[in-house]
C-alpha cells in the first residue's frame, strides 16, 4: 500500500492506497467431512482463487489541547470473494465454499479521545475515548445482497484512568446486525445487534513487573458474536508480566 499525510500542529490530512491478499484455508481446499450434529458434509473446492482487494481511505485528524478527533472514509473492492455455498449432493446437504465474485464495502469511521484529567487538571490521567464505524455500503455485486458477516456497525468505547503505576479501564462493546446463515434452517436471516461489557485494572511496580486482571463479559449478559456459540459467562484472568 501507498499513503500521504499534510499536517501541521492541530490538523493533519491523509489518504491511502492498499492492496489486499488472502488466500483460501486448507479447509476450503481440501475439507471432506461429516458434521455429526446437523448431518452436513463439509466439502472442499480444489480450485478455489485467492481473494484480493483494493482499498482507499482519506481522513482528518484534529488535535485541540484534550481533545482529538480522527474522521476517515474507506472503500474496499473485493474480487474473487470467498463465501460459503450450500447445495444438495446425492442426497446429502453439503456446504463447500466459491469465489463468488466482487463485492464492495465502504463507510466511515469516527476516533473520538477526551482526555478529562488535562481538562480538569485532575492529579491523575483519565480519558474517555470511542472508536466508531459504520459501512455504508455492503453489496455482494453479483446478487445485490448484504455481504454476511459483516456488522451494519461497531462502536468500542471506554473510560480509562492511570494514576502513579495503577491503571483501570471499563469498556463497551456495541456491534450492529449482520446477515448470516441460520445452519438450523439453512435460511439467510438478520442476526441483531448485542453488546457487553469489560473491566480490566493494571499495577506496575519494580519498574519491570506489571500485574493485570480483568473481569471480562462485566455483566454476564448472554451474547454471542456467531450464531449458536455463546461467548462465556462472567469469567476472570490474571496475568503477570515483566518488560524488558
């Protein structure tokens, strides 16, 4: 890929050019099995092409003091897609996986960081902060249908706070509808949206050691990011590391 930037101490404009590469997993080569539960085979394709893309985004970033704020539109062109196809063979439901030709995504994205502790020249840093994007356009070009799998949007927020080697941040997670394949049915269907929430707190002492724990799914609130596998329930780490 290829980009530009002009800045000057509160705004900066950049554009970029990429090109994308994904070649198909062995699964999509060379699968050939049963799944007990639903009685489907899982049959590979041979002569699947890898999948490309060619993306373009230009954006604005504007530093105030406390406040920045990043702005970008992007527009990707797939050729070659990779997607899942269902059919019938002796008998047998099967899924096996086509280059189903080209597709386009494109939106835009919002970064949004307020950093209180400057603004209220608090003893201690503390910032809310969100990152945002919404697709605009989602078309498999060939059928004129939503691409499935892809949320309409996502929305990450959180609030963090640091002060003198303790650290805490609680974060939101918002993601959109999406149409996926209700393996049940078979049907195409709209999956809604869900969200859920995270904590984690850091303390760093001896210069090197950092111990973190984190209370992930805060609320234990039942979601879940593909169809018939729920994310865990209220669930808790710790983890001690050390930076050289």
């Amino acid at each position: 890929g290829a980009g530009v930037k002009f800045f000057d101490e509160k705004l900066r404009l950049r554009g970029n050019v990429g090109e994308g590469f994904k070649s198909p997993t062995a699964d999509q080569l060379s699968a050939d099995y049963y799944h007990s539960l639903g009685g489907v085979r899982y049959l590979g394709n041979p002569d699947l092409d890898p999948e490309t893309s060619m993306t373009y985004d230009i954006g604005a970033d504007l530093f105030l003091e406390a406040l920045t704020l990043k702005v970008g539109w992007f527009h990707t062109d797939y050729e070659d897609k990779i997607v899942q196809q269902t059919l019938v063979v002796d008998g047998i439901n099967t899924t096996t996986y086509v280059n189903h030709g080209d597709a386009e995504i494109a939106g835009f994205e919002v970064n949004l960081e307020w950093a209180m502790g400057q603004t209220f020249r608090l003893p201690f840093a503390a910032s809310i902060w969100s990152n945002m994007t919404f697709n605009t356009t989602n078309e498999d070009e060939e059928t004129g249908t939503d691409i499935q799998y892809i949320s309409d949007y996502e929305v990450k927020s959180g609030l963090d706070f640091n002060y003198e080697g303790i650290g805490a941040q609680l974060s939101h997670v918002l993601v959109g509808p999406q149409m996926i394949t209700n393996y049940d049915t078979y049907a195409i269907e709209e999956k809604g949206s869900f969200d859920y929430w995270d904590l984690t707190l850091r303390y760093h002492f001896n210069k090197n050691w950092e111990i973190k724990g984190s209370v992930l799914n805060l609320f234990d609130q039942e979601v879940e990011w593909v169809r018939g596998h729920l994310m865990p329930e209220r669930n808790y780490r710790i983890g001690l590391t050390y930076h050289f």
